[in-house]
C-alpha cells in the first residue's frame, strides 16, 4: 500500500534506513518511530516508494 502523502513517505524511508542499519534507531521521532516498530522493512519499503508528485504534503486525518 503506498502512503497517501508525501509526510507519510518521508517518515517511511526514515525508518526503513533505521531498519537497514543506515541511521539510529534512536534518531528517529514521531510517526517514524512508530513505523519502525510496527511494519516489516518490505512493508516500510512499499510505503516510502512511489511517486511523489501530485501527493498532498500531509494527509488529511480522515483518512
């Protein structure tokens, strides 16, 4: 399921780079930390992929 706006793809790739190794776990904050707990690195994967042209910058909380 790709992410709905571009906040959500940021906070995705911020925890899958945690996941991977590349960063520290302990720099990630809010719903990146969140995301790195609770999804897969394929998942986290599905979700910071994607085109992000045309994507709102924060998603509406509606869903």
């Amino acid at each position: 399921m790709p992410a709905k706006s571009k906040a959500q793809q940021k906070a995705a790739g911020a925890a899958l780079s945690a996941k991977r190794g590349d960063t520290k776990v302990s720099d990630l904050q809010g719903a990146s930390k969140d995301m790195y707990d609770s999804m897969s690195e394929d998942e986290l994967e599905d979700f910071a992929n994607g085109e992000r042209q045309g994507k709102p910058e924060h998603a509406d909380k509606d869903g």
